[in-house]
C-alpha cells in the first residue's frame, strides 16, 4: 500500500505513511491532506489566488488584510500594508508568496491574508 502514496513535500522522503485523513512523514514529522499531494497547496492547477479569488502574478503589489504577528517582532504587520514585487513560490505550510515588507526584510506570506492591489 505505500507503494501508492507519494513522497514528503518537505524533504521528498519515500517513507510516508497513512495516520487516520492524514500522510505523515516519518523522517521530518511533517503532515498533510492527501488531496495537497496531487494539487500544490490548494492552487488549482497552479493557479495561486488571493483572498478575494483574483489571480496573483509574479511582480504583483498585494495589500495584508489582516493584521500579522511575527516571531522577534513586537508589533507584526498591519492590515492595510503594501507589499510590492512579490514572487510566487511553492512554500512551506502554505506561504506561497516571496516578498520583502519594508521594516521586516524578507517574509513568506500565505496568499489566503493579501488581496491584490
């Protein structure tokens, strides 16, 4: 049966098995649905959206609709910031945008918290 089940996304290890809805990599300890491993992260086709469902592009501005709280940082991201010039990538749990938010550096966002500007 593990012959059927496909390789970590994190570390590409061929050891995943089956916990209950869920594959589970032995070697990182990383978990996901098993409809994630057909479509990358839930863009169809790979096709990322934004929160409001408009498609986002390489060098896009995009607007945080949500306030951020970021690790080391004592006040996070703001709803309303504009980050310009992102890029699209296939990321870690599900931060699929590139970008650098000035005041922070470079960041992974996850396209669920921007709309495009």
């Amino acid at each position: 049966m593990t012959e059927n089940l496909p390789p970590c996304p994190e570390c590409s290890s061929v050891h995943t098995y089956e916990m209950g809805a869920l594959l589970v990599c032995p070697e990182c300890g990383h978990e996901w649905p098993p409809a994630t491993a057909e479509s990358a992260d839930g863009a169809e086709g790979g096709v990322i959206r934004d929160a409001v469902g408009n498609v986002l592009a390489d060098g896009d501005t995009v607007t945080v609709i949500k306030s951020l709280k970021v690790k080391g940082h004592p006040t996070g991201i703001k709803a309303g910031t504009k980050v310009r010039n992102i890029r699209l990538v296939e990321g870690v749990a599900g931060h699929d945008i590139d970008c650098k938010i000035d005041g922070f550096g470079a960041m992974q966002l996850k396209s669920s918290v921007v709309k495009k500007a």
